[in-house]
C-alpha cells in the first residue's frame, strides 16, 4: 500500500470503451454532420422516431452504427 505508486488519472482507462459491441457514441454536431443537417435537425428526426438516438442529460447521443443504418434505409427507399 505504501510506496505502491498510482497512475495519474490519463493512464486510467475507461474498461467499456474497447470492448467487442461497445460504439463510441458521437454527439449531436458530429452525427448531423455526417448526414449534413443541422443538429437540431437531427434531434427532431428522433422524436419523429425516424433515428435511433439517447438522451444523455440534456444532450442527445448517437451510434455510428445507427447513422449508417438510416443511411441505408433511406438510400434503400
């Protein structure tokens, strides 16, 4: 216990992230620029249902796997 040096807190690493089935989510402007809409946008496509999204306090949070099913979907239609 003594002696027993501690990392500092950057060489922690989160143990989800990295993990097989576990995106990195994107926020609000990165998934609206990959499918070049404003953010705003985006959210309300998500209480139309059309996208897949969470809501994380008061910010949305997106799946990249999410976008590229929509994406295909609507390239599909």
């Amino acid at each position: 216990m003594f002696g027993e040096k501690i990392p500092p807190t950057s060489d922690y690493s989160l143990p989800i992230l990295g993990r097989p089935g576990i995106e990195p989510l994107l926020d609000s402007h990165k998934a609206a620029a990959l499918l070049g809409v404003h953010p705003r946008t985006l959210q309300r496509m998500v209480h139309r249902g059309e996208i897949a999204g969470v809501h994380v306090g008061k910010l949305w949070r997106f799946k990249p796997s999410a976008i590229a099913q929509w994406i295909e979907r609507e390239m599909a239609s």
